[in-house]
C-alpha cells in the first residue's frame, strides 16, 4: 500500500483524542476539527466537504438594504413581531411567482433563519392534539432538526426514503400515519443531504395524505429552487419550484436567507403558514393558551416567548432580496448556481476512481448537481469511508448521522476552491490504487 498524503497515525490520534468510538456518528464539528488539527500538523491541505455553509459572498442587494436600514435607526427598535410588513408582502409575493402558490403576507413570518422555524413549528404542531405527540422525518435529513426534538423532548419517527420513492411513497407513508400519533411531516426539497429532489406525484402523495389524516407539512425549502436541472428563476413563469402547498391546505414552508441568498450570518428566514392553517384552532392550542389559531399561537406565544421577533435589519435585508426577486431584477440563483458547477466536477472524478453515487436518481432522472451529493465505495461502510478518507486530506461526514440507511458519505461542494481539482483526482487515484476493488 502507498503512503497516504497525511500520515494515518496523525488522523489514528486525533480521533482517539477526541474519543470518537464510531467514526460513522461523528459530527460535522468533530469532523471539522479532526480535519483542521491534522492539516496544522501535517501542512497538507484538507479538501474540506463537511461543512454545508455557504461559500459565497452574501447577497450584495440585501447588505445594501441591511446598511441602509441600520444607518436610519432601526436598530433600536424592537421589531414588530408579526414580522415586518414590507417583508410580508414580498415573501408572499415570492410564493406567487416562484411556487405559483396564493399565501396571504399575514401568514408569512420572519424568523431567525429556519433553524428557529422549524423549532418553532415543532412545538406549536406537537401542541395541538395530545393525542398526536410524534413528527415523521421523510429521511435523510439534517441532523440538527433531530436534535431540536430532543432539546424539547418531543417524539419523532422516520424513516429512509431510498426505497419508497414513487408510488411506494404511499403506502409507507400511511403505515406511520394511520397509528394516529403524527402531528407533523417534514422533509427538504432539494434535499440535505443527499440533493434528490421529491417529484410532483410525490408530493401529491404527501399531500393528499396529510389532508385525510390531518397532519401539517413542514416544507423545508433551504435550497429553495437550487435544482439547477430546470431553469426555476424567473419570477411568475413556469416551471416553478415544485411544493407539496398545491395538494394541501395543511403546510409550513419554511424559507431561507441562509443558501439561496448566501444570507447565514444574519440568520433569517420566513416561515410561510397556509391561510387556513393560519386561522384554524385545535383544542390542544385552546387548552394550553385559553385560545388563538395555529398563525396567532405560533407568532404570539412561541415566536415571542423564543427571541421577540427577528433581528431587524436582517428583515430589511430579506424584503429587498425577495422583491428584487419577484420583479426580475435580482436572478439570486445565478449566484449560487456555481455549486452545481462543482458539484459536476467533483462527481466525475469520484466515480472515475471507482466511487458510486448512493442517492443517484428521481424516479429515474440522473440526480441535480447541487449543494451536496452522496457518495460510496465498494465494501465499505459509512464509517470505514469516512476514515479512510481523512487519512488521503478529504472529509465528508458519514450518511449515518442524517437517518440514512444506505452505506456513504454527504460531500458539500460549498468550499471546494479551483486548485483541489487536481488535489482530490491525484488523491482519489492514490484511494483507487491502495483499494482495488475485486
Ligand atoms: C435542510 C436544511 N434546513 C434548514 C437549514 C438551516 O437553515 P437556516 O440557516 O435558515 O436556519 C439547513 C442548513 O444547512 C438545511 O440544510
């Protein structure tokens, strides 16, 4: 076997150090530091796929707006806490001309990125029916949305969407569903991690089925219009980007400033709440608060009691990126489309050194070039891949930790410069040469 560009004893230690046992449930932080330690020692560069933040500049139309909002004084104001009104009105707007959906703007609430509305849409959905205690994953999923379950104490279940695409969606879905504990479903559409995209008849599915059972979607759309197959950036024109809202009065679709907009640091985010969802009451919310509808509880009593509200001059920001948007003066998925540029180069020189792609389709369509891909290696499992890449300078982290039940890794395109090209072929053809597969 030929050395490996970082010595494998350099890696071997810093895991023992950390305490890791099983290197399949390590986390994205743990991988980032094994992975920073041993590229300070050994000198060799990492090429670095953990990390799913975004590695562009932010959205220059919303820093102005944030500047300009900051130096006219918003910043001691508290924020409203319905949301700022412009903001409102274009998120709606947003909804209209790239979901081709009618969502009034007192549904569409600000949130400290969708990280806060999710958690927020947890516990206002586990809060409405005692008898329905427990949310679904569609998995894979991201990790942290898990941890927020276990932060409140609430139940979830879910299982890997792998083999129940299509059709098959159906009747895996209503297995969960007919026990009556489901309160809501979630998924992202792309997906993190593994960049499938649910179809129109998936969703259909989800759709018709959290009508006859009564559960709420959670519609996670951090990578909001980011499959790069179709052109989904013009603003009222089909195609548009595909969502579960056309097959269902029940949903949350929870939007980001974080991905498509390159918007992390601010932490914002709009959680858009159907206008019947909005104004219907559930005895569970009644009881508990002595009245209020989903929208009023989930803004009055859960958004309040979490932050009062959204940093204000990230509002200001995200109202002049979305209407930017929604009037075609801003195509925000031209910034961003780069990632499906690297994600094509980066899938290429894996599977000419002998990876595969583990989620590899839609329903037969070859998978988008995106944010992330998942790949594999013959014989090996999440966590022997994780590893043994560590020791050639790449780190991914391991399916494992994201509900998957297939053997690979997430690789984030993210923060791959022009120069590791040639670094990761050289590299992956060392990884080929020292595992031949028989
Ligand atoms: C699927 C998914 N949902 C939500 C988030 C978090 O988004 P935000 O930064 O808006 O909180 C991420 C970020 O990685 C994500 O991948």
């Amino acid at each position: 076997m030929k050395n490996t560009p970082i010595e494998r004893h350099l890696i071997d230690e810093t895991i023992n150090e950390f305490q890791i046992v099983d290197f399949s449930k390590a986390t994205i932080r743990e991988v980032k530091a094994i992975a920073s330690k041993a590229e300070a020692a050994s000198g060799v560069e990492f090429i670095k796929m953990e990390m799913g933040v975004p590695g562009l500049p932010p959205s220059a139309v919303g820093v102005k707006a944030e500047i300009a909002a900051l130096q006219n004084g918003i910043a001691s104001l508290y924020p409203d806490i319905n949301g700022l009104p412009e903001l409102k009105k274009e998120a709606s707007n947003f909804i209209k001309a790239f979901i081709n959906v009618d969502l009034s703007p007192e549904g569409c609430v600000p949130v400290t990125g969708s990280m806060q509305g999710t958690f927020a849409s947890f516990l206002t959905c586990s809060q409405c029916d005692e008898k329905k205690d427990t949310i679904l994953f569609i998995d894979p999923g991201f990790p942290v949305q898990k941890q927020q379950l276990v932060v409140m104490g609430q139940k979830y279940e879910t299982f890997d969407v792998y083999d129940y695409r299509g059709d098959k969606l159906k009747e895996k879905l209503e297995s969960f569903l007919k026990k009556g504990n489901i309160s809501a479903i979630i998924y992202s559409n792309p997906n993190n991690p593994s960049w499938i995209c649910l179809k129109e008849e998936e969703l259909r599915i989800i759709g018709e089925l959290a009508t006859q059972y009564d559960v709420i979607v959670l519609e996670d759309l951090a990578y909001f219009a980011m499959d790069f197959r179709q052109d989904l950036s013009k603003p009222y024109q089909a195609p548009f980007q595909p969502s579960v809202a056309h097959y269902t009065d029940n949903y949350v679709l929870l939007i980001s400033g974080s991905k498509a907009f390159s918007y992390a640091g601010q932490r914002i985010g709009v959680s858009c709440i159907s206008d019947k969802l909005y104004h219907r009451s559930y005895p569970g919310l009644t009881k508990r608060y002595g009245g209020g509808t989903f929208g009023t509880v989930f803004i009055h009593r859960v958004l309040y009691a979490l932050s009062s509200g959204t940093s204000h001059s990230a509002q200001f920001a995200m109202a002049a990126m979305l209407k930017a948007a929604n009037e075609g003066q801003y195509n925000f998925l031209n910034e961003v489309k780069i990632y499906g540029e690297r994600a094509q180069k980066l899938k290429e020189i894996f599977l000419r050194h002998g990876f595969h792609l583990v989620y590899d389709n839609d329903l037969g369509d070859p998978i988008a070039d995106g944010f992330y891909f998942t790949i594999g290696y013959p014989g090996m499992t999440s966590g022997e891949l994780a590893k043994e890449l560590m020791y050639y300078g790449v780190s991914a982290i391991s399916l494992v930790t994201t509900g998957s039940h297939q053997e690979g890794l997430r690789a984030c395109t993210s923060f791959i410069k022009d120069h590791q090209y040639a670094q990761l072929d050289e590299r992956m053809k060392l990884f080929a040469e020292n595992h031949p597969v028989v």
